[in-house]
C-alpha cells in the first residue's frame, strides 16, 4: 500500500492525543504522584486536544475530495470510517466539558466534571479503536485483517500518552514513579505487540493466490501483460513495495527510537525530573512510532496486486 | 433481478475492444469523465472502468494464453458499499448493480482498498471514486432499439465473449450458459459473492492436421506446383 504521508502523521498525532487524554484522566482520579493541579490538567488536556485536531485535519487533507467530507458522519452503522469520525467528534463536547471543569475546580461540580471525563475517555479509547478497524475490517489486506491492529493502535496511543504525560508530570513536579512505571508498561506492551505482528504477517497462511484470483487451480499461473502502457491507478496505490532489507533496517529503527531506548531512558527521567529529558524521549518514541505507521501501510499487501503478477499476496 | 456480465474465457482474443468502448461510452456517461493524465505523454495514464490482462496458464509447451477482461462484479455482499463513509456507494435494491453517488463522494480511497478486483479507481481530476455502471444509462434507455440495451462492452465484443443478463433468474441465457459451462467466480474466499462469472476455457480436441487421407485434385495440384516452383 502506498504510504500516504497525512493518514502516517493523523494516526499517529491523534493517537497520542487520545492516549494522553485517557491516562491524564485515569492520572487525575486516582491522583497519581500527588495529583496534577486543576489548571495543570486543563493545560495538559488541552495540548492532547491539539494533537487530536492536528492529526483530524491531516486526515482531511488525504480526502481527493473534501468537500463532501461532512458526509462522512451518514454511514454510522456499517463504516468504520464512519464511526471514527462520529467518535471523535462526540469526543470533543465531553472532553472540552472536562477541561473547563477542572480549570474553574469548582467542588460542588467535582462528580459531573469526574463524568464527563470519564465519558470522555472512553469515547477516547472507542475512537482508537475504531481507527484500528478501518484497516483491520479489509479482508483484502492479510497484514491488517487482525485482531492485532487494533491493539497495536491502541497500545502505541498509549505508549507515546504515556510519555507525553511523563513529561507533564516532570514539569509539574510531581513523583515521577508511577508515571514512569505506566509509560514503562505501556511500551512493553507495545513492543510485544509490536513484535508478535511483524511474526504473524512473516508467514502468509491461507491467503489468496494468483490462482484464486483467476480461477485456474489446476496449473501454474504466470502474468504476460498488465494490459496498461504506464502506471494505474491501482499501481500507485497498491504497487508500492518495500525491500525486505529496507524493511528489516527500519523494523530495527522502530524496535531502538520507539521502545528500547525510551526505556532505557525512562529510569534517569525517574530518577532527576527533567521536562527537556521527557520531551526528548516522547520525540524519539513518536519518531520511532512514525517508522512503524510507515512499514504499517508499506508492507501491506492488496490482493489487487495477484492480477498484476504477484503469485501471493 | 440481479444483472451481470458473464465473460467467457475460451473465446477471449484479448484485443482490448470492450475496454475503449467502455472508455468511449463511459467518458460521456454519468459518472463522466473518464480523466486522461497525460494521454499523448510519455507516462499515459487515466481512469478505466475495464482492463484486460493476459496470463499463461500452465508451462510451456503445456500451456495456454488466456486473455483476462475484468470490470465490477457488482457483488451481492459489497465490502465497497459496507464501507463507504459517505453512502456515496450503493447497491440497487431493485438489480443489484453498484454505483458511486458523484455528488456524496468525499474521495477517501476506502471502497478501492475494500475491493479485491481492482475495480474502483479514483479520478484525480473530480477527487471521485469511478466504476463501472454496467451502463446503467443504456440498459433502460427506453429511446434505443431493445437489442441495443445492453452494456456497450458486451455490443462491441467480435468474439460473443461477453454476455449480460439477470443472474438471479435460472432460466435466463446468462444463467444456462454459466451452468452448462460450470462458470465461476473469482476470489471466492473473501466471501463477496461477485455477480460476474467467468466461463473456463473448454477441453476442445485438437482439430487433426496430418494423415487426412488420401489428397484431392486441389492438394495433387498444389504438390506439382510445389514441385515445379524452387522456393
């Protein structure tokens, strides 16, 4: 699949915003390292709003047609695409409600602004998932037609939170510890997750073949002619391919800035509270994580490609 | 009624007729046009609604040339349609033909990554996803001859290897002829059931070229001419 730079950075920005929304949240009601301040939580949420927004209008500039864009939000019950678009933008009322909430701090209002976040929340977490739907629900896609998408997505939007909030807490001076330790687990999972999709999608199963394509099962098939002088369409789109070595280099890349040394790093944050430190590392895992968004489109294969020569896809 | 094109792949020469007839009644159609990039460029490119490919099955000297026409197959179960944000695709109810709403589409690409055919393709120019309507503004334009309302592929092909009709009905032509000939759908394990059949090439005996008997006048005077003439 042709990686499309704006569907990259939109997953990813909005993915840790989202992430940061929903363990800033969870870091609020249990108070985690002393409790952020009520303006330090709405400035925190505020910066995962930006995220969000950033990574929502990279995702329209993809559209060939954003005009019609609106429309987006008819198809609710069958679209996944649909349905991201409506979550994310129910998220928005709950998650502004929270903010206001927690800057003015108002006592009397402490359980409808703990409601709304946590409302919030949770459509932060179904929009997520949702975005892992879009590309999990393809059947025509091996590499993205598993369950393993949607956790993936789910926990590199938290990994990347994760240190964001980290960063937050450094600045806030709080104890760094459990900040530390959730970031910590995050990337773990991540890393695991990571690690058990690239081992799946090695392999490919039982998948189409250039012979289903056709029909003929009995023999060999091989392509003659494409039957186009130049490129299509359907080559730009899902013609791209990586060179294995290529791929093998930045699955390193992604392993080392995205989880190894965020990791490594993770302990002298803990131990000397630096906001400079913390941004750093969220830079490197955001880095690391825009690699693997990259390999995510460059290393799937559409089975559009068996009509083009491909002997499986 | 469920209508479709049934494509026979024993009698395919593969020359690309449907494929500019499509382009040429299709580029004034209703999803017109049909966007050239750099028709008279070094990189000629555009929108297309079929395309052709040409396969060898078997190997060599065992094998066989097939010539592989392929458009919509107007799939009962639509992943496109299951999958547009914008309910620009849709599938008629009353003949299951699939379309794109040019007014609804967005151009988000989701429906071409939805389908296995490679039957979508998006118009750079409008920002709109385009397909085959199966002529849609043919098949019931009540002003042309009946035998002219059909698609203009399947009018213009010189091999008869097309053939359209309604594929729900057991006994129309279309049908018949997918049972006789044990038609088939393509990719059938991703579960779209496509309208569209393909007709296998037939086990035909070679027709006999040599021991045809003993020769007539022609073929005597053919041999003493031979004779007679140094190649």
């Amino acid at each position: 699949m042709h990686p499309a730079f704006s569907v990259i950075f939109f997953t990813v920005s909005s993915g840790a915003g989202f992430g940061l929304f929903a363990l800033l949240y969870l870091a609020d009601v249990l108070k985690l390292g002393g409790g952020l301040s009520g303006e330090q939580v709405a400035a925190t949420g505020a910066m995962a709003l930006c995220f969000i927004i950033a990574g929502l209008l990279s995702s329209v500039a993809h559209l060939a047609n954003p005009k019609n864009a609106w429309r987006a939000f008819s198809r609710f019950r069958t679209s996944w695409l649909s349905r991201e678009g409506v979550f994310s933008v129910a998220f928005f009322p709950f998650a502004f409600g929270y903010l206001v909430l927690s800057w003015f701090a108002a006592p009397s209002l402490e359980v409808a602004r703990l409601a709304v976040g946590g409302a919030a929340t949770l459509l932060a977490w179904i929009t997520i998932f949702s975005t892992g739907m879009i590309y999990a629900s393809l059947k025509t896609i091996r590499q993205w037609n598993t369950p393993l998408v949607p956790a993936n997505y789910l926990a590199m939007g938290h990994a990347s939170g994760a240190l964001m909030l980290l960063a937050v807490a450094a600045w806030a001076g709080l104890a760094l510890l459990p900040f530390a330790s959730i970031a910590a687990s995050f990337l773990i999972l991540g890393a695991l997750l990571k690690a058990i999709y690239y081992f799946w999608i090695a392999e490919p199963g039982a998948s189409a073949s250039i012979q289903t394509a056709t029909g003929f099962t009995r023999a060999q098939v091989k392509l003659l002619d494409t039957g186009h002088t130049h490129g299509t369409f359907l080559t730009e789109e899902f013609g791209f391919q990586v060179a294995r070595r290529y791929a093998l280099a930045l699955k390193v890349f992604v392993f080392v800035a995205g989880f190894i040394l965020p990791l490594v790093m993770l302990g002298s944050v803990a131990g000397q509270p630096s906001l400079l430190l913390g941004s750093l590392i969220t830079g490197l895992a955001l880095l690391g994580l825009v690699a693997e968004r990259w390999l995510f489109f460059a290393e799937a294969r559409h089975v559009v490609n068996l009509y083009h020569g491909s002997q499986r896809c | 009624m469920r209508l479709g094109l049934v494509i026979d792949l024993d009698v395919c020469v593969g020359c690309h007729a449907c494929a500019v007839a499509c382009k040429q009644w299709n580029t004034s159609g209703t999803t017109a046009p049909l966007t050239d990039y750099q028709p008279y460029g070094a990189e000629p490119s555009g929108v297309w609604f079929n395309r052709i490919r040409h396969y060898e099955v078997g190997e060599y000297p065992n094998s066989k040339t097939i010539n592989f026409p392929m458009s919509c197959m107007h799939c009962e179960d639509a992943a496109c349609v299951t999958v547009c944000p914008t309910g620009a695709s849709y599938k008629r109810a009353e003949d299951g033909i699939v379309l794109v709403d040019q007014d609804k589409c967005m151009g988000c690409n989701l429906c071409s990554w939805a389908c296995p055919y490679g039957a979508r393709e998006l118009d750079r120019e409008s920002g709109t996803m385009k397909k085959c309507t199966l002529c849609i503004d043919r098949i019931y334009d009540q002003n042309l001859p009946i035998e002219d309302r059909q698609p203009v592929c399947v009018m213009v092909c010189p091999a008869h290897a097309r053939m359209f009709g309604d594929l729900d009905d057991p006994d129309s032509a279309v049908s018949l002829t997918v049972r006789e000939r044990e038609g088939y759908q393509l990719m059938p394990e991703l579960g779209y059931k496509p309208t569209n059949q393909y007709l296998p090439p037939r086990k035909a005996k070679p027709i006999p070229t040599e021991n045809m008997g003993k020769p007539g006048f022609k073929e005597r005077l053919k041999s003493l001419a031979n004779k007679i003439v140094k190649r």
